[in-house]
C-alpha cells in the first residue's frame, strides 16, 4: 500500500538517523521508499530542505506528491486551518497532488513546532511494525496516511465544468441582441483558454506519473532479482499496484482530453 509517512524528531542527528533507518528498511524489502526528504522548520515557523534524497527512485521532489506536501508545510497553514482547504486555490492543487487529506496535514503541521525536524517519505508498506519499531528506539513521532488518487478526478471535474459553460454561454450567445453577442464571444474565448491550459496541464500530469509510475517500477524489479522468495512476493504486489493506479490515473487524465479532441475532430469534419 502505498503511504505517506512523515516522522518528527527533536534535532537533526536523530532526524538523519531516521532516514539511515528508512533506507535499511527499504534495503531489507520491509518498505519500499520512492521519495524522501529531511526537512526542519525553523524558529521564524519557514520550512527548510536539508536534504533530497537522490538514491531512490524519485530523485526530485519538484512536482512530485512528497514536494507538494512540503509545500504545504511551508505555506499559509495558519490561514488554511483556521478556515477551509477550498479558500485558497494554490493550497486545493498542492493538497491533490500530494495524495493527503486535510487531516492529516493538520496533524503533520501541529507536529512540525518551530525547531524540530521531519523525515517525510513517499513509500508503500504492508506493515507499519517495522518503522514504528525503529523510529520509537530513536525518538521519532510517526504520522502516516494512505495516499489518495483525487487529483485526477478534479483535473476531469475542472475540465467538464469549463465545458459545461461554454456550451451554456454558447447557447446564450445563440439568443443574444447583438449588443451582447461580443461581451459573451469575449467570455467563451476566455473560458477556452482556461480550458485549453487545463487540458495542457493534464497531458503534463499524464506524462509525469508514467515517469514516476516506471522509475517505481523499475526500483522494484531491480529489487526483486536478489530477493528471497517471501519479499519477491511483496515486491511484485507492489509493483502490481502501482501499474494500477497508474493506469487508473492515467485513465482519468486522457479520458478528460480525449472527450475534447473529439468534439473538436466532430467540429472540424462538420466545417468541412
């Protein structure tokens, strides 16, 4: 299954020991890390990035669901709490995008005080014994939560409400005086410049989970070839896993894009 883990510790020696200890796990077969962070929050409440660890499968955490959660831990979390997730629109994609919900990012953000240090991870894990073991003998805190496949869903809700008004204004325009048809033309165009940069975005998405989604599978298949019969097991449930929800996001993504190219090739082939 595949999680979010994020561990709290009071200094920075037991933060980087934390991390030694996710990567002997994930050495082991107990878990499988994809991504993973130390990050520290400083005194004036700011978060800092110590560290971006470049041997697992994920390499940076721009863009990716780990990034996007520390994001969030920087951001105006003060703000986001006292109100709701939906105030603020950059706060929605970040939230999507790391797979989490708004509980779970209120508990990662109570834990994170000024001055402490996090480990956070992007991993699957079957168990959690292993790490709770190792991160208790050590001090740390350890928050975890599945991660959640919305992002695409709101992609394609976002796509489908554009298109939902521009047919309304469309048959507005249809009935309009003439005073009226340009102020809605302007708006119609508008709307399909938001929608094609929607439809952009979601090709983008697309393409960066198929490379996340290979380069978690290939880390697991190079895994699996000095394993013992028992992890090999654990190892391919995991990688069978993780071609599903790509495939399912992947799904989502194109069907949303693909809707739009057809009734653009329908449009065309009536103009013809």
């Amino acid at each position: 299954m595949e999680k979010m883990i994020f561990i709290t510790f009071d200094n920075e020696t037991k933060a980087y020991e934390g991390s030694r200890a996710l990567a002997e796990l994930d050495g082991e077969g107990s878990i499988t890390v994809y991504a993973e962070s130390v990050i520290h929050k400083t005194k004036d409440g700011k978060i800092s990035l110590k560290e971006a660890e470049a041997g697992f499968p994920i390499r940076t955490v721009t863009g990716t669901a780990l990034g996007s959660l520390i994001g969030l831990l920087g951001g105006p979390l003060g703000f986001w709490i006292a109100t709701t997730v939906g105030a603020t629109t950059g706060i929605i994609a970040d939230l999507y995008v790391a797979g989490v919900d708004e509980d779970f990012l209120a508990d990662a953000s109570a834990a994170l005080k000024p001055g402490k240090f996090a480990v956070v991870a992007d991993v699957s894990e079957e168990w959690v014994t292993p790490v709770d073991t190792k991160m208790e003998a050590i001090g740390g805190v350890v928050l975890r939560t599945m991660r959640q496949h919305f992002e695409e869903e709101r992609r394609a809700r976002d796509i489908a409400a554009l298109r939902a008004d521009i047919e309304h204004l469309k048959a507005e325009e249809a009935h309009a005086r003439a005073e009226r048809k340009a102020k809605i033309r302007t708006e119609i165009d508008e709307l399909n410049r938001k929608l094609q940069d929607k439809l952009d975005q979601a090709n983008r998405r697309a393409e960066q989970l198929k490379s996340e989604a290979d380069a978690k599978v290939h880390a697991l298949q190079h895994k699996a070839k000095t394993a013992h019969h028992e992890v090999k097991t654990v190892i391919q449930n995991r990688i069978t896993e993780i071609r599903q929800d790509y495939e399912h996001a992947e799904a989502t993504l194109r069907h949303a894009t693909a809707k739009q190219l057809r009734k653009a090739a329908a449009k065309l082939e009536k103009a013809g």
